[in-house]
C-alpha cells in the first residue's frame, strides 16, 4: 500500500549504498537531520510529518510530481523558509549554498566578480578565478554575463557556491533550461567536482534520468511525505546502457506515475 490510514504516503525503502563516499579531507559533508516537517500555506499542507537522514558526502535526489513539495523542502532545509512544524538539521547558514533554477548573475559585474561576490579577504579574486577554472572556465573571468551561453552560466553559478566550499550543497533544478548535451556535461562535472570535495548533495529534477545518474539515493515526495527511498548501487561514473540503469528508471517512473 501507498498510504495509510491518515492518507500519508508510506515509504517504501531499499537497502542503502555501502560505502557511502568518503568527504574529501578538510571538507567533510554535513548530515541531514528532518523530523516530524511540516510546511503548510494557507489551508494548503505541502508537506507534513517528514522524516529524513542524510549520511555525510551523500549525493540525495528528490523526484516527483509538479507542486508534490520538493522545492519547499529544499527552501526548508536552506533555511530560506521556517517549517510550520518540526525541526530539521542542516548545520549552519555558512555551511550550506543553494543553486537556483537560473543562475541569477548580476548583469553588471564580471564573471569573476560574480564568483567573488561576498567572499571576505584581498585574496577573494583569486579564490574566484581558481573555482572558475575548476568548472571549466579558467579564462572567462573577465568576461560579461551577457557574452555567456545558458550552460556557462550555470558553471558560474556552480563555482560562486563552491568558492565558499559548501559542505552542503543544494541544487534545485539548476540544469532543467540546458540542452540535452550541455546537461550531460553538467552531470559529469557535477559528479566529479562533488567527489573531490566531499559536500553533500540534494538535487530537485523532474528528470528521473538525471537523479538515477547522479544520486545515491533517490526519493520520490508524494502528498506531502516520502514515498519512495530508492537505492542507486551502480558504479560510478554511471552509463545510461548500462545493466540496471534503465531497471532502476523504469521503477522510479513507475511509481511517480503510480502517485496521486
């Protein structure tokens, strides 16, 4: 059964990844700890009774339905948005980035400026310019936001969260504009830069593709609480072709269709 008698989603889970990765020294990934969320607006309950743990340097994706909560979830756990019950543990403001849907340069600063924006110290630029060429973009500096392509831009905003060296780092949707070959680069990028440095990840997509590849874990949110917590044991870097790829998919799919 998929809900019970209170009309809230029972979670189906599976065995979970061992090991998880080991955070890069220096830099470990922060745990997440939700009890008991709730997050309503109005007369509208979003989510209500959830409960989540998030080991340490885990790359966690959330699937699900338009509207299901899982934006709201992630504005939750940045602490953009208090829970209107419950408590969730996410470590401190400093610790925590959050890349947006779009990736929200200022028009008039330099790409380097962008990166650099906030960071304390003379060496600021210099820390921007080293995440800059760590995405990829070593001689963009600078250069105009205007003068870059829509996946540039994301890379930017990739390297003006890492320059702050997030233990958590939070990704709502950031790649759902991209085209189909600039989101796989995306994907690759984002896995290798999240094993070097250890953080731990939250992605919200609506592509299930794109969670099975990248996740270690994938969670479906259906009526306002987890329905699904699904393993993803595949070795990395993982192949779209390969065994237990499109199995996995197929399962998640199935029950994201299967809700509501």
């Amino acid at each position: 059964m998929w809900v019970n008698e209170f009309d809230i989603p029972v979670i189906t889970r599976e065995p979970r990844p061992e090991p998880v990765p080991e955070p890069a020294p220096g830099a470990p990934g922060l745990a997440l700890t939700l009890r008991g969320v709730a997050k309503s607006f109005g007369a509208r309950h979003v989510l209500q009774g959830l409960d989540l743990d998030v080991a340490p340097g885990e790359f966690v994706a959330l699937v699900g339905r338009s509207g299901c909560g899982k934006s709201t979830l992630l504005r939750l756990i940045a602490g953009l948005d208090a829970p209107t019950a419950g408590h969730v543990q996410a470590g401190e403001a400093h610790e925590r980035r959050l890349m947006f849907q779009d990736a929200r340069l200022l028009p008039w600063k330099r790409v380097v400026d962008n990166v650099a924006l906030g960071l304390p110290g003379r060496d600021a630029r210099d820390r921007a310019m080293e995440a800059l060429a760590q995405v990829g973009l070593a001689g963009r500096g600078k250069d105009w936001p205007a003068t870059l392509s829509g996946g540039q831009r994301q890379r930017v905003a990739l390297a003006r969260a890492l320059v702050h060296q997030p233990r958590l780092l939070l990704l709502d949707e950031p790649l759902g504009a991209l085209d189909a070959l600039t989101r796989l680069e995306m994907h690759r990028l984002i896995e290798q830069l999240w094993r070097r440095h250890g953080f731990t990840a939250l992605l919200v997509t609506h592509d299930v593709t794109e969670a099975v590849a990248l996740a270690d874990r994938v969670l479906l949110i259906d009526r306002g609480g987890l329905a699904l917590d699904a393993t993803v044991a595949l070795p990395r870097p993982r192949a779209r072709t390969a065994a237990g790829f499109a199995e996995l998919e197929d399962r998640v799919l199935r029950h994201i269709l299967g809700a509501g």
